[in-house]
C-alpha cells in the first residue's frame, strides 16, 4: 500500500465515523455523572485516575515506541551490555508506589463518606422479593410494594403479539415509584425475603446487597428534582430484569403531600376488611392483583409452566379448598417458589386475588370470598 492509499484510507475512515456519528449518541462509555454529591465526587475520582493511567499508557508504550524506531538492529544500534541497575531498580519501584498511594488515600477517605450514615433525615427500609421491592417509610409509616409496571409486563409475555420497543421505559417502569424529598440526607435500610438482591441507582453512585437475614445500609441526598431509574443488580432468579426501582426527587412540600395522600390511602385500605365486596369489585381488583403477584409465575392464563410452576385453572385446590387457598398465599409453601404474602398484601387484596383464582379462565365456582374471611385466618 504506498502513500497516497494509506492517506485516502484514513480521510475514509474519518469521513464514515463522522457519518455515523449520531449512531453512536446512545453509546454511554463512561460513568453517570450523576445528581448528588456523592455520584459527582465518585466521577471526578474515576476522571482522575483514568487520566493517570492514560498519561502512565502514554508514557511507557511512547518509551517503548522511540526505542523500537530509533534503537533498531537496521540502523546498526547495538544492545547495551549491561545486565541490571539499581537506580533503574528503585526508580521503577518507587514511582509505582507514590502512584498508588496518592490514588489510595482519596479512594479511601472517599469509601469512609459513603459508609457514613449518620444524621440521615429519613429512614427507609427496602425488602427484596422475587421479584419486586418493598419499602418501608419508618419515620412517616408508609409502606408499599413496587413491581414491574403492568405495560412491561404484558409486552414481556410470550405470545402478547406487543413490540417491546412501543412500550416506553420497557423493564425500566414500576407501578409504585419510591418518592425522595430533594436536598435531604435518606438513609436506606436493605434486606431480603428470599435471596440476594441489589439495589442500584446509577445516578445517584449507590448500589447494595440486600440479603436475607441482614441489614445494609447506605444513604443519598439527591440534589435535582427528576425521575431516576435503577435496577437490581443482582441475579436473583429468572426473571432478575423484570426488578426495575423509579425514584422520583421531589421538592420538600410536594414530599409532604404525597406523604398525606399515601397515608389516607393506606387507612382506606385498611378499613376495607370491614365492609362486603360484590363480585365485578373483586374480580376487577383481583385481575391486577394477580397480574402483578401471580402471571409471573403461574402465567397470564392459569395454566403455570410444566414442572416449574403449578397450574391454577382446574387446580383441585383452587375449586374446592378455600381454606387451603388463602392459608397458601398468606404464608407460602416451604420448599417451593410460592411465597408468603401475608407482608405484601392487605386484606382486601387476598380476597380478590383468590375470588379472581376461583372464577376466572375456566375455574367457574361463583365462590366469594371476602376480606373478613381473609382477615379471620390472619388472627388463626
């Protein structure tokens, strides 16, 4: 290839990179800055070491370089003789180290104020599930669940004839998003219900273990008002993408707000046991309950997977044992995936679900079941 081709190779290849420029827009090859203190002082740290290494890069491959070119048998150089140096010896030895050390006490002074929990504001515990998060406000008492939102969720089923990428925020959408006040220092208390979690929000440079039987911490203070999306990071089980975490930053008085109306919900909720539900009320609440609970594993249509997961339409126990029926879903079965709702899902909500079981595909009993009975079995 002589002078002019390779010339003419280059201003291609250069002209084809910037054609194609816009491709690569959606290509995010380096951290999240991010939108609290902590995220940006985590990015700067990364810029800095990364330049460190660019320059050392530069340095020894440009030492390597010139005396390749210039040092060559062709042009009659010959090796040198001597066989080792100490001055090369300590220098090389020493350079390293006042390196790393340099780079290690940032690191660590900065690890020391991630680990730093103290004078948090607000306090709220976050309970891994298979697979959704449960958050718990334990300074205001508010408590809910967040699941994948119902729109991800029927795009992701076989056969749901829906193009995921019509669907906005596809795997990245819940149905209950977490709400943080801005400029307030949140301390996060993580565990799990069954197996190792993670919770992860890029933006805000934070990402921990939940795991069953411990408790980690970690907090933020998120300094813009926005909507920031996480995943779990951890693979927890099949369906490990289907566990995405919203947080939505909020001023201070729209917080409050929320707070109220989460509040007033969860008191109608609760009063909800004490009154008779008619059937198309069940049936309707107990078709979201289950879509959000229950199509995961037991399918959209009853019909579970084969050797994984049991079917509900025609389940003798779904026709005949209504006992048996909520006894499962309020605590589980030991040694299967079926796990315990009693902590995820209020009176009314197990009623419905188990109405919806009975009555639904080709399960035709025309039982009722109220949340009374449900809350009965609770006290059993």
């Amino acid at each position: 290839m002589n002078k002019i081709q390779r010339v003419m190779g280059i201003l291609f290849g250069g002209a084809l990179w910037t054609a194609t420029g816009p491709a690569w827009a959606e290509w995010e090859l380096n951290l999240t800055e991010g939108v609290t203190e902590i995220s940006r002082e985590v990015f700067d740290m990364h810029m800095t070491v990364m330049w460190i290494c660019f320059w050392i890069g530069v340095i020894v491959f440009g030492a390597m370089a010139i005396s390749i070119v210039k040092h060559r048998k062709s042009k009659g150089v010959t090796p040198a003789t001597f066989h080792e140096s100490t001055f090369a010896e300590i220098l090389w030895t020493i350079i390293p180290f006042v390196i790393l050390i340099s780079m290690a006490f940032p690191a660590a002074k900065m690890l020391i104020k991630m680990e730093d929990t103290s004078d948090a504001e607000i306090t709220i515990k976050v309970t891994g599930h298979q697979w959704k998060w449960e958050y718990e406000y334990l300074d205001s008492g508010v408590k809910f669940i967040s699941s994948l939102h119902a729109d991800s969720r029927e795009a992701a089923t076989p056969g749901s004839g829906i193009d995921p990428t019509t669907v906005d925020n596809y795997l990245l959408e819940v149905d209950n998003p977490v709400v943080l006040p801005t400029g307030k220092k949140v301390r996060f208390l993580l565990t799990s219900s069954d197996v190792i979690h993670a919770w992860w929000i890029p933006a805000f440079a934070i990402k921990k273990d939940a795991i069953p039987g411990f408790i980690n911490e970690m907090w933020t203070v998120v300094d813009e008002e926005g909507t920031y999306r996480g995943q779990c990071a951890e693979l927890c089980g099949r369906q490990h993408g289907f566990m995405p975490i919203v947080v939505e930053a909020r001023s201070e008085a729209e917080y409050d707000e929320w707070v109220t109306a989460q509040l007033a919900a969860a008191e109608v909720a609760a009063s909800s046991a004490d009154r008779e539900w008619a059937m198309d009320e069940l049936m309707e609440r107990g078709e979201k309950v289950y879509g959000t609970y229950c199509a995961a594993c037991h399918q959209a249509n009853g019909n579970g997977i084969a050797g994984v997961f049991p079917a509900l339409n025609g389940s003798p126990m779904v026709l005949e044992d209504i006992e048996g029926h909520i006894n499962i879903i309020l605590n589980g079965k030991p040694g299967t995936a079926m796990q315990a709702f009693a902590a995820q899902l209020n009176d009314a909500d197990i009623a419905a679900v188990v109405t919806y079981e009975r009555n639904a595909w080709e399960n035709e009993t025309g039982e009722i079941i109220q949340p009374a009975t449900v809350k009965s079995m609770r006290i059993q």
